[in-house]
C-alpha cells in the first residue's frame, strides 16, 4: 500500500494540489493544520476533495493546533475525508489511530490542550482497542517527546508524554505526526518507525510504501 503523508498544510492549497497531482499513491494520511494563519482552510478543502474524488483516494487527517475544531464536524460530513481525534478507523490491515490538536503553547492557538487531556483521550482508547490484533498507525499532530522530530530550533523537546507511554506500550508500526517544522525526519521509539514529512507550507512532504516493512523516502516540491 503507498501511502502520501503531508503535514502542516497552512493553506498551501497550490502545493497540495501539485503534490497530490504527481505523486501515486492509494491514500493520504495528513497530520494536521490544514488552515493558514488566518484561519482559512476552503480552498485547502475544496482541493482536497477535489483531487481525492477524482482519483479516487480516501484521506485520513487530524486536525493540528491551527485548525478550529469545528471544521471535526465539516469534515467528518465529507465522505472521502475520515477525520480522527481520540478514534480510530480501519485501513486494510491496519487501525489508523489519530489524535488531533496541540498541546498548550505560548502562541494560543485554537486547538491546545494539556498532556494530561492528551492522557485521558488515549486511555479511553485504549479500552476501545482492547483485543484488537490488527497492526496500529498512529496519526497525530502531536510528536512523541524526547524524539528527533519534537525538537525545536531552541534545543527543547515540546513532545507529548503521553503519546510516547503509548508508542511504547503499544508498539504501532508507524507514526506520522507533524507541527514542528523544523523537526522534519525520521527516528524510532522501540521498534515504532517515526516520520515527520515537514510542512507542506514549505513544499516537504513524504512518500511511503506499507508492506513487511515500511519504505519511505521524504520529497520536496523543490
């Protein structure tokens, strides 16, 4: 299965469509901020859907720190389009786990919440998954701390916590996350392959081919 992640859109609704225009794949799996910093996310949206309809591609997202979490509702009311926050779908042999939104930071934006809110999403479900054998990815907006892709220009590590407890409990066989954009790459808790394609905004994202392993290689429109 080939897989198109993106992350950190903010209203590149040009990249995206150039992206999802010449790359193949059979889903995209976006890890959030579709909007821009004004909040404007409709032309993003539009050629999104758009471009899936066309290909006929289904797009899992959550929503990152940016997004109003209304637009949970606005697009959970498109077929094409599962958004994911706390939940979790099916995607062949895989459960895609999504987590949406930011923890709390000096900027305020208007998807922010404590780890400790991040913590009880993730035990409830984790009941929810309970015996559930089917291989995991997670797909948040959120990195996991103490990783190469939380790691801001400062030297800090603004990672969630929780998420990390979870990896490690859980063991998933892929993370896609996003919202530092400086933390753009790769590394690995345990087993658990992390990938951070960069933001959109700034023409990076990755391409990755799900099988007995997982290949991936991050691209740039550059």
């Amino acid at each position: 299965m080939k897989v198109l992640a993106l992350s950190d859109i903010h209203g590149n609704w040009r990249g995206l469509k150039e992206v999802m225009s010449r790359e193949d794949y059979d889903t995209v799996l976006i890890a959030g901020d579709l909007s821009d910093y004004s909040g404007s996310v409709d032309r993003v949206v539009n050629t999104l859907v758009g471009v899936v309809r066309e290909r006929g591609v289904k797009v899992y997202t959550v929503l990152g720190n940016m997004d109003n979490p209304d637009l949970l509702n606005r697009l959970s009311s498109i077929n094409e389009v599962t958004v994911l926050h706390g939940s979790f779908k099916e995607l062949n042999n895989y459960l895609v786990v999504g987590f949406s939104g930011g923890l709390y930071s000096p900027f305020h934006t208007v998807f922010e919440f404590s780890d400790e809110h991040f913590k009880s999403l993730i035990d409830e479900l984790s009941v929810k998954l309970g015996s559930i054998s089917k291989e995991l990815i997670i797909l948040t907006h959120t990195p996991p701390y103490n990783t190469k892709v939380d790691l801001t220009f400062n030297g800090l590590h603004v990672g969630s916590q929780a998420l990390r407890e979870f990896i490690e409990l859980h063991k998933p066989v892929l993370v896609i996350c996003g919202h530092i954009h400086e933390g753009r790459g790769v590394d690995k808790v345990g087993s658990t392959l992390i990938i951070n394609p960069g933001p959109l905004l700034r023409g990076y994202y990755a391409v990755l081919e799900l099988g007995k392993e997982v290949k991936y290689e991050l691209r740039s429109l550059k």
